[in-house]
C-alpha cells in the first residue's frame, strides 16, 4: 500500500494505484508479465478507472474488471481475484484498490434515479429522528450504538476508547493520517454528531491504495515465490430480510456475523485461536458491534471486553494495529486491500512497533453498507 493522505494533500487516483501496484508486485517478486487478470476496486470514479490506474504499470492486455460494492470493494475485489484462483481459471491475479476523495461527508451522485439506500433511509426514519446535515451514515451508525448501549447501558467513555486506543496504535503505522494520541477527554469533548459519536469517532474521507497479488500454491512454487502466508478461509455474504428489523441490523451486524461464522466453520477455527484482526471501525459504535458480531466476545461483554483492554496489545485479541479505519483512513476501494497488507506483515512478522507475538492466524473484516460483508481469515504456513 501507499501511505493515505487526506483530499487535500494526496496524489490522484492513477498516481496512488501505481504506487501500491508496483509496491505489491516488487514484495511479491512477480513480473507484471505474469498476471492473468486484474479486479480493480473503487467507488468514486468514471468507468475504467481501473484500467486506467493499471495502465501506469503496463499495457499487457490482461482482462481488467472494475469492482464497486461501496466500503467493502477492495475486498470485493480481493474475493473475485480469489475465486479466479480457486476455481482453476487462472493462477496469478492482482487485486487492487484506490479512492481520490472529496472532502466532507459521502453524498449521493446520481439523484435523478433510484439510490441504493432509500430502503435503509425509510428504515432509520422509522427507528429514530432525522436529523437535517448530519450524514446518514454516521446517523445509521450513531443509532445503531444507542440501541447498543440502551439495551446493555454502555458508557460513553467505552465508545470514546475506541478512538484513544486507535490512534495509539496509529502511531507506530508510517501509512496512517492520525497518528497524534488523544485522551477520552478529548474524544468525548469534540463535536457531537449523532447517538454517542463524536467527530473524533468517525472516519475521515481519505485518499489510498493498496494492492495483492494472488497465486495458487504450485504457480508460487513453480517460481520460486514466497508461500508463507495464505488466504485459509473467506466468505461474502449480502442482507437478509432481519437486516431491516432495527438499527443494529440495518448497518451490517448480520451480514458480518455470517460471513465469520461461514469463515470459522470452513476453516476448522474458532474467534479464540485469533490473536490478530483487522475490522470496519467506521465508527467507533461499529468497532464495538464487530467484536460480537465476528465472536471475539459474547453478546453484550464489548464494554467489558474493552474495559479489560482484550482489545488491544497484552490482551486477548490486538484490534486494528494498523490505526483502523479511525486513524489510518477510509479511502473506500483501498480499505480493503490495505487491511490485507496490515495482516499479510503481521503474519510474515514484518510489522515493525505494531508486531503482535505468536500470530499464526489473522482475520479482516470489511463491510459496506447496500450491502456486502466479506470475511477473510489468512493463516502463517509453515
């Protein structure tokens, strides 16, 4: 990956993919002669964005298929070039991911058609007030962590320590935006946005790339490649109709739990052998609501599990080392691909002040409201 920068400070899209393109290959040691097929991901951008980010590279005429499944399509991207493997259709893929973007909160581009969300926005309306300039997302967010914390009385400052404890990883992460510390005092005495999220607990807009190569096992062998790290288990699943039933369900709780528990089955695993994640902590209530909806703890212990400190490093399970989306950024295609990179260094050992000790195991999980919910568990082969 390519360190992240906000709008104002970042390279365009093409630039930051080559980067990360060439970085992936050269770590890889494959020449881009022998890629078969390429999935771009990104969300803001014109059609062939991807081949056009590619094309910085070289013009080798391989297939190039450009994926949008809003904050999970690098990892959308990453599942196809999977796939393309697994299935046989081809032995060495690239899966890359990129987003320019604007500063401010996301908007829709197209209002003369039918959005995507108008069913989610119905459904929040239901559940909770509308509030006019607050984004929906951090609304849908917001009122999903006050149902949490209504039904279990969590404490603001459990939410808030999220957002200490990101940045403090964040700070030993050379790619990431924010890497200044914060307190809970300040956390909690920013900008109040909705339900229990302050502005220091929302993600900011930001610009990226990262990227991966994928192989089977005998093309790794056959040309002398590294074969210490391997995708052991993933899994995409989209809505069912409980999605709709409340707050919590309505910003992926559901989707997120199949997806890990389809990941923990095919894999013979289960949440406790993990001592490594990378989750979607858009929102610091989203943080929270992963932690249980993937089995790191129980059903209603988050605050518990945070309060132990099991979320972070001398605990059960190191959340995030990369910063998270909180503090490294959110550019939507990238994020993906880049908490790849964060658990492909951590498995290989190569995560510098962020190493977590004896990982054999590590697990990514990347959602995007609409929705999709992909699930990736990587293990160290010995």
């Amino acid at each position: 990956m390519v360190p992240f920068a906000t709008p104002s400070k970042s390279d365009p899209y093409d630039v930051l993919a080559e980067g990360a393109l060439k970085a992936a290959l050269a770590d890889a040691g494959v020449d881009y002669g022998k890629i078969q097929q390429a999935y771009a991901g990104y969300v803001y951008g014109d059609s062939t964005s991807g081949q056009n980010a590619l094309y910085r590279v070289g013009l080798s005429g391989v297939p190039v298929v450009n994926v949008n499944n809003n904050c999970s399509t690098g990892s959308s991207a990453l599942w196809l070039a999977r796939q393309a493997v697994a299935s046989g259709a081809a032995d060495c893929v690239l899966a890359f991911g990129f987003e320019q973007m604007q500063r401010g909160a996301l908007v829709s581009q197209w209002d003369d058609r039918p959005g995507p969300f108008t069913r989610f926005y119905e459904v929040s309306g239901q559940h909770q007030e509308v509030i006019e300039g607050v984004p929906m997302a951090a609304q849908m967010f917001g009122g999903a962590g006050r149902q949490y914390a209504e039904k279990y009385g969590t404490k603001p400052e459990t939410f808030a320590r999220i957002a200490v404890k990101s940045r403090a990883h964040a700070a030993n992460n050379p790619y990431a935006v924010f890497r200044d510390p914060t307190t809970v005092e300040e956390v909690l005495g920013s900008p109040h946005i909705y339900g229990p999220l302050t502005r220091l607990q929302c993600c900011p807009p930001t610009c990226g790339a990262a990227a991966a190569v994928i192989t089977s096992e005998d093309f790794a062998r056959k040309h002398g490649l590294r074969v210490d790290v391997a995708i052991k288990a993933q899994a995409m699943t989209t809505d069912t109709p409980d999605s709709f039933d409340d707050m919590i369900g309505l910003v992926g709780y559901g989707m997120s739990k199949s997806a890990a528990t389809q990941v923990c089955e095919d894999a013979g695993v289960s949440p406790e052998d993990i001592r490594v994640v990378e989750l979607h902590d858009c929102f610091t209530a989203n943080e929270l609501l992963t932690y249980e909806a993937v089995g790191l703890t129980p059903e209603g212990t988050a605050e518990k599990f945070i309060a132990d400190g099991d979320n972070t490093y001398g605990g059960r399970v190191v959340t995030n080392p990369s910063g998270g989306l909180l503090s490294k950024g959110h550019p939507l295609g990238a994020t993906g691909l880049a908490q790849c990179a964060e658990l492909v260094w951590q498995l290989r050992g190569q995560a510098e002040k962020r190493q977590v000790e004896d990982v054999n195991l590590a697990l990514q999980h990347n959602i995007g409201l609409g929705g999709a919910a992909v699930v990736t568990l990587y293990e160290k082969v010995s």
